[in-house]
C-alpha cells in the first residue's frame, strides 16, 4: 500500500507565505483522518460532562476550524455538513441530551462518509 501525498500549492498568492488549495491522498489516508475525527468529536462528550459547555467551546471551536481546513484540502467540501452541526455548541446553550444527539449525528455521518472510501477499515 503506497501513501502518496501531491500537495498543490497557490504561488499566486500575494501573501509571501504560501496556501495550500488541495492535498490529494489515499483513501486510506483520508479514512485515518475520518476515524481521527471521530475521536475528536467524542471528545466533546466527557468535556461537556466534566467542566461544562464554557469551558469546552475552545476545544470545539478549535475542532472545527480543523475541520474546515481538511474539508477544503483533502475532502471537496464533504465535511460541510459538520461545521453548523458543531456550531451550535458554540452559540446555543444545549440540554445535555441535545449535545449527545449532535455529537452521534457528526460522528453517523462520518462514518457513512468513511463508507465512500472502499477502505478494509480493519488495515486503517
């Protein structure tokens, strides 16, 4: 199994730093970030549990700027669905059976997104 990572870059960008538009990777390779992810997500659960919401939004708002970043570079828009989902725990107060359902909505639909991928996830 070959990982082989093309990394296209904008050098038109006027910014002496260069941005990265697009990483073309293995499917096993994205299907390894989708299971990273939810891991992260799940994390949110005990967070909320053992030191509320206030004190959790760093580490959500943090996620889903992560989120955005590979959605953008490594999966075509894909995520998308993820980023409201992931915001309202950032703006809305939840009751905690709220929060749950979010969290088990994000993390069914990376799992039918890992699906797509054709990967035996037991080598993943």
């Amino acid at each position: 199994m070959e990982n082989k990572v093309n990394i296209k870059i904008n050098t038109s960008n006027p910014n002496p730093r260069y941005v990265i538009q697009k990483i073309e990777t293995s499917n096993e390779n994205k299907v390894s970030w989708l299971n990273s992810g939810i891991n992260k997500i799940f994390k949110i659960l005990p967070m909320v549990e053992l030191s509320g919401i206030d004190l959790s939004r760093p580490y959500i708002n943090a996620l889903i700027y992560e989120i955005a970043s590979a959605n953008d570079i490594f999966f075509d828009g894909e995520l998308t669905e993820l980023i409201p989902k992931l915001n309202v725990l950032m703006k809305e107060i939840l009751p905690h059976a709220e929060i749950r359902k979010l969290i088990f909505e994000c993390t069914g639909y990376i799992e039918k997104l890992k699906s797509k991928y054709n990967v035996d996830i037991n080598n993943v």
